[in-house]
C-alpha cells in the first residue's frame, strides 16, 4: 500500500523562476492538502484540493496556485520565486468522508531559492 | 497569529527520563488534536490524535489527553530512548474533521542522550 509520494525530493531554482511540484496521494485518498515548512517552524496551510477544486486557501499569495487531476494526484506551482520560498513543501492526503482519520504526509519537497 | 502553542525546545534528555512537551490551542468549536513526529530529514508521522474532549491518545508509549477546560494536549511518555530524539508538533483541525487544514506549533527538537 503506497504513502503519499513527492517529486522532486529535492530542488534547486533562482529567483524569479517557476517551480512545479507533484504528489501521489496514498491509496485510497480522493483529498491533497499543500503545507510549506520554513526552517525551524512548523507547516502552513497553503491550500487543499478535492475533487479537481480548490476548496480551501491559508494565507499565500496568488503566485502559489494548484491542480488536481481526476486520479487524486496534485500539482503546486510557484512563480516568480522569491528568497523567502525556500522551504520544505509537504503534500498530505486524506478521504473526504473519513473525517476523523487523520492526513498521511509525504516526505516532501525541499526547495532552495538561490 | 499562530493558534497552537508548544513549549521551546530543545528539551535534552537522558534515556528513560519522563518526558511532557506542553501544548495548548485557541479555537471556536470542537477540533481534533494531533501530535506529529518529524525524523531529521523526513515528513510527518502522525504520532497520536484525539477527536473530542477527554479522549486519550496513545502510541509506542506516548499518551496526550484532550482537555477542553484547559485548552491543552500535552506529550507525555514515561520513559524515553535515543530513537525518541526528532521533532515533535502539535496541530488541530481547523474544523471537527481531520480532513480540514491542519494549524500546526512551532515545533519542539527533543535529544535523548545514551
């Protein structure tokens, strides 16, 4: 039974640049959730996605925008990167109508902004 | 502001101390309550939840009740071991349901030393 998988493991951009980030959620999910972690902090809500929508947003800037696609897996974009965007970038996944199990995290993306 | 407060780290200690990580939460409702683990260059592992008032987590020996008088859910294991040592963060869901974002603390780093 497959975890929630992230690609890349690690990456590598400039600013100003674009960034695509990918997860497969674990079997059996239908909802991805996006958490970016900041060295020595704890995640922040990005943004969630479930059936193809995004249904709910943290406070990030338009620049971070997302994607479902019909088999549950998800994109994260960013564009115009900055400095302050270097961070760990979690993906969790989880079922809809199973709200008391909790949301299984990937090991994440960590991007670095040079 | 940050509605989930954990006590700072680093908390070191010796192998089979007790252990209590404090944290208290601010929310409207009932959410749920989650202690994450994050190994050295790892995601999240969920370590523990509880779903509604007085209920009792527990797993590999670590234990939190949810106390609504309190607002608080804090860590405790009666004895730990070096492979204990990571970062520890408390989270709830936004709403009563886990599959809502997740609002997490800062985190705490934990060294059990041999």
């Amino acid at each position: 039974d497959a975890g929630v998988t992230q690609s890349p493991t690690h990456l590598i951009k400039t600013r100003g640049q674009q960034v695509t980030l990918r997860c497969s959620p674990k079997s059996g999910h239908d909802t991805v959730s996006w958490y970016q972690q900041a060295l020595g902090q704890g995640p922040q809500f990005i943004f969630q996605y479930y059936e193809e929508e995004e249904r709910q947003r943290g406070n990030f800037p338009d620049r971070f925008s997302g994607h479902q696609f019909p088999n549950y897996s998800s994109e994260l974009n960013v564009n115009a990167l900055l400095l302050g965007d270097s961070a760990l970038y979690l993906c969790a996944s989880s079922l809809v109508r199973n709200s008391n199990q909790p949301q299984h995290f990937g090991d994440g993306t960590r991007l670095s902004i040079l | 502001g940050n509605s989930v407060t954990q006590m700072e780290g680093p908390v070191t200690l010796s192998e089979e101390a007790f252990l209590t990580i404090n944290c208290t939460y601010t929310a409207t409702g009932y959410p749920s309550l989650f202690w994450y683990v994050q190994y050295p260059g790892e995601g999240l592992q969920l370590l523990l939840k509880a779903t509604k008032a007085d209920d009792k987590g527990s797993n590999k020996g670590f234990e939190a009740t949810y106390r609504k008088e309190t607002t608080s859910f804090h860590l405790e294991k009666g004895s730990v071991q070096v492979s204990d040592s990571a970062v520890y963060f408390c989270a709830r869901s936004n709403y009563g349901g886990a599959t809502n974002k997740l609002i997490f603390g800062t985190g705490t780093l934990l060294a059990v030393q041999p």
